[in-house]
C-alpha cells in the first residue's frame, strides 16, 4: 500500500483522469478506497482533492448520469454547432465525461459507435480536421457546381464535416461562400428546392 502525500494523490487523481477511469465517488470507493479515504484526509474532502488537481468534481461525476439517448443527443447538437468531434478533441478539451461515457461498453464500447448512432459521418469527421482553406473552398465550389443547397441548415443535415471544418476555418459560414467567390445573400434568399 503506497504512503499517501499529497502530490501523489494529485498524481493518481491526474493519472486516472488522463486514462479515463471512472473519478465519481462511488466509482472510486469501488476501485480504489486507499486513494479515496487518502484524498479526503489529506485535502479535507475527496471533491476538494479533485478541485486541487484542476479538475472539476461535478464534471466527472455527471458521465454517470448519461444514457444512451442523453449520448447521441449532445453529439448531435454539437454536430450541428460545427464543433470539432475528433475524439482527441472532445476526449481533451471540448467535452472529456461525453467522450468517457461514450466510449464505456454499456453504452457504445467505441467513439466510432457513438458517432454512427448520432448520424455523424465517422469517416469524415476524423478527417475534415485536416482540411485547410483550399480545401473547404475547393469543396464549396463542387457542391455549387453540382447544384446542391449551400445555405447553412443544407450543409448541416447533408455534409456535416464540410460546414464544420468551413466554421473552423473562417469566422463564419458566410465568409467561406465569400471566399469560394459565390454571394451569400443569393444563396440565403434561393430556395433550398431550386438547382442552378
């Protein structure tokens, strides 16, 4: 059994965080009473403990209150923000108890999983972090050239990744079209029905 101080109760907190182990309560009364009994000694409280290593307590503690429909629920508004839901990001810094409760094998054992049951384009979401500029406009441009809706609610319910990585790119959707040199009040007053 390890002599507890409190940096390596820091470090385990941390450790287990990084690893995306279970860090509610009940979790860790379960999987590691020393540490928990540990950290409320030393830092007055198990959640002070936790807010000492820098993290937040109701965070890590809300992953055991998802369910399936709360999962695809919240990966689907996100989807429809333009957010970037590459697992290294939403696991590190957009959302780390979405992807931690996603990926556990009650709900989708996988972040692929996860995102096909929210109707999200795997395949393209992993790569459209990659695109650059020439790339969004390029992509623009085919769209518009084959007569597809290019206003934003098209682009979201039909092409996801490309309207995501054009709102990671530009400050707006409308400053893409600029660049991809079409007029986005045309676009906005077309029906979306109308082909060129």
């Amino acid at each position: 059994m390890p002599r507890w101080t409190r940096e390596t109760i820091l470090g385990e907190i941390l450790r287990r965080y990084e690893t995306q182990q279970d860090l509610s309560y009940s979790g860790l009364s379960r999987d590691n009473l020393p540490l928990l009994r540990a950290a409320a000694r030393h830092f007055g409280s198990y959640p002070l403990a936790v807010a000492a290593a820098g993290l937040d307590y109701d965070e890590l503690r809300r992953y055991r209150n998802w369910t399936n429909d709360r999962i695809i629920e919240r990966l689907q508004e996100l989807g429809q923000q333009g957010a970037d839901l590459s697992w290294r990001h939403v696991s590190l810094k957009l959302d780390p108890t979405l992807a931690a409760a996603a990926v556990k094998r009650h709900h989708f054992g996988s972040w692929r999983a996860a995102l096909e049951a929210a109707g999200l384009d795997y395949d393209a979401i992993r790569r459209y972090h990659d695109w650059d500029e020439k790339e969004v406009v390029r992509r623009i441009r085919e769209r518009h050239a084959r007569g597809e809706p290019l206003h934003a609610k098209a682009l979201e319910r039909d092409d996801t990744a490309l309207i995501t990585a054009a709102r990671r790119r530009f400050p707006a959707w409308h400053a893409s079209l600029t660049a991809a040199g079409l007029n986005y009040g045309e676009i906005v007053l077309r029906s979306p029905s109308e082909k060129r």
